[in-house]
C-alpha cells in the first residue's frame, strides 16, 4: 500500500487539492487559537496547513514520505509552522490526554481489527473536552466510485460510529450525499457520513 500512495502522491499536482475539507471548514466555530491538533493521515497537508491558518498548533502525520514533503512545502508557501512527521498511525504514538482537537478526514484504509484499535488510539490522545472531527464514505459510495476505497468493510455507517464513539458526546452525525471536489482524487456525487464529538 505504501508504495501506491507514493507514487500517486509523486505527481507535482495536489491529487486532493490545497483547499480543506469542507465539512472541517463547516466546524471552524470550534477551534480556537492556540490550541494543539493532530491531522491524522494528512496526506499533503491541506487539513493541517487551513488548521494552522487558523492559530493552532498542528502535528501532521502521514506514512508517505512524498505527501509529507508536499505538506511542508504547502505550509511555507502558506506562511505557516506544521510539525509534518512522517508516522503509521497504528504504531506512531499519539499520546495521552494531548490533543484539543483530532482531525480524521477519509481515513478508511483501516480495516474493521485496526479501525477500532485506531479510534481507540484517538480517543486516548484526546484531551477531556477535546473534539474529534471524522469525515469518511459509506457504503453506497461505491454506487458512486469517485473515491475512497473499494472494499465495504472499510467503510462506514452513522449507526457503526454512533456505536464507536457511544462514550463521547456526539455533537453531529449526518448520512448525505453530495457533490464533493477535492482534487482528483476526490470529485464526483458522493455517499458521506460526518461526525463531531466531544470527549467526556
């Protein structure tokens, strides 16, 4: 797998664009300068470059040596500071208690055994009080097949994430469908369930 993200993320393009994603752009009410957030699988950096426009401190993490030196260089075009570090999210540590805010937009190259080990590795790293903002496609997305994986189990539901996160306090959970451009990887109608929640 490591060596399908690197080539893709080899091109001189951004394969998911420089914008943010729009659902984490919709909960900027949220965020607040200063505080510290993880950008889980941040590929080229653009969640993590907007995170960092906005005032917080930003670790952004990635497997793909390529992705992680296109963040850097999205950073310094933008004028920002984000620790970009190249990490595995199922080895990289990601702390207790160390974190205001967890940003996981299209992570679902985990399978069912290490998605919930990863979820669990995120609520762990969460401050009490702290939010996580998830973004990922559900099943029908493969009617649409304009991104994100092609096996089912990767993918989720409302319910499975309400199940999931059942001790947080869930501030938005939605299933819709709606038009998304983000590169070309991502662009096209597409099937997506988002989630904000809060660590008790």
């Amino acid at each position: 797998m490591k060596e399908y993200w690197e080539e893709h993320y080899s091109a001189d393009a951004y394969i998911f664009g420089t914008e943010p994603n729009l659902f984490l752009a919709s909960q900027q009410h949220l965020l607040q300068a200063g505080q510290h957030a993880l950008a889980v699988a941040d590929g080229e950096g653009r969640n993590g470059v907007w995170l960092a426009k906005q005032g917080l401190h930003v670790t952004s993490i990635d497997f793909s040596e390529n992705a992680v030196a296109k963040a850097r260089k999205l950073a310094a075009e933008a004028g920002v500071t984000l620790d970009v570090e190249v990490g595995d999210v199922f080895t990289w540590d990601m702390g207790e208690n160390r974190f205001d805010l967890i940003v996981a937009i299209f992570i679902q190259f985990a399978s069912p055994q290490q998605r919930g080990q990863l979820f669990q590795h995120i609520k762990r790293a969460l401050k009490p009080g702290g939010y996580l903002i998830l973004q990922g496609y559900t099943p029908k997305q493969l009617e649409y097949k304009t991104g994100g994986p092609s096996a089912v189990e990767n993918l989720y539901t409302a319910r499975m994430l309400r199940e999931y996160f059942s001790d947080m306090e869930i501030l938005h959970l939605r299933e819709h469908e709606d038009f998304i451009a983000e590169g070309t990887k991502h662009y096209g109608m597409s099937a997506l369930v988002d989630l904000t929640a809060r660590k008790l």
